[in-house]
C-alpha cells in the first residue's frame, strides 16, 4: 500500500517517472482478499491518473473503464464511484464529453447510495464544469453549489486544524 500512495503523492508533485516507478513495485500478490482487490483498485486509479498527467486520456479512460468491469465483476462497491470519475475524467480529457456526463452521472449515483462524500463533490464539480461547458448555467451553478456544500460539511468534520486547513488549502477545493 505504501508504494500506491507514495506513486500518488508523486503524480500529485509532477514526477511521473517516480511514481511509474512506485506502481511497478506494487505486489498484489503479497496481500490477501479483500485487501488485494483494494489495493488494485487504488493502484489503477494511480495508474490512471498518472497517464492523465503524462497527457495520454484514452489510456487513463482505458485504465478507468478496465477497473469499472474488473470491480463489477468481483461484485465490489466501494471504489466504483472512484473509479466512475476517474473515468469522466480521461473522457472530459479526451473531449467525449457525452461519454464523460453519463461516467459523472454513474459516480454520483454511487456516491450518494455509499456515501462516499469525497468522491460525490468531486463528482459535483466535475458536473457542473461539463454542464458549464454544454451552456447549463444554471445547473451548473446549482451542482457547484452542492459540491461546496459537501466541501465544507467534510471540513468541519476535520477535527484537526492542520488538516483542515491543508484541506481547504488544496487546488481543487478551492477551485469550487
């Protein structure tokens, strides 16, 4: 697991070549079930959001799409909705932004059935820049107005001012 977040982390700092490198030594075999499937799931998202930065969408879209259906298969929920945008993402990178609106939809629907707080703003921002694109301003609006509400419901459950403000701190927070 700790290689996942330290590939994260590194994408997250622009060095794509260290967190490639990071993913590599991911050992999915060193771990049983369920934490097997979990670490595949986040390692894929990783991988996705690696390709996303290294500027190539349709394989980040591909990476998505492929743990939407290795995740079905299984019968898993929990990081679906994750990899749902991670999906819309790729698509809205890719300009298919039909195909991105009905993966946004999919990853808010699961979101909120789950809970998955972080997740379902993420997935309310992402909705409201691809309804701003196709002109919905008022839905737009309205979707931004959600997704910030849930961005401050989660910071005032942040009990730890350092986190707290590191969360708010974050570039796509404070972009909605």
């Amino acid at each position: 697991m700790a290689q996942v977040v330290r590939a994260e982390a590194l994408v997250e700092a622009g060095d794509r070549a260290e967190a490639g490198t990071a993913l590599d030594e991911v050992d999915l075999g060193a771990f049983p079930e369920p934490d097997r499937t979990f670490l595949l799931a986040r390692a894929a998202l990783a991988r996705s959001r690696l390709a996303l930065a290294e500027g190539d969408a349709d394989a980040a879209g591909a990476l998505a799409g492929a743990l939407v259906l290795d995740l079905g298969a299984v019968g898993v929920e929990y990081p679906v909705a994750a990899a749902y945008l991670a999906l819309a993402t790729a698509l809205t990178a890719a300009g298919r932004f039909g195909e991105a609106e009905r993966a946004v939809d999919d990853a808010i629907e699961r979101a909120e059935r789950l809970g998955e707080r972080p997740v379902l703003w993420e997935a309310l921002a992402s909705s409201a820049d691809l309804a701003a694109r196709r002109g919905a301003a008022d839905a737009a609006g309205e979707l931004r107005r959600r997704a910030r509400a849930l961005v401050d419901d989660i910071a005032a459950t942040i009990t730890d001012e350092q986190l707290r403000t590191r969360f708010l701190a974050r570039e796509d927070v404070r972009a909605h």
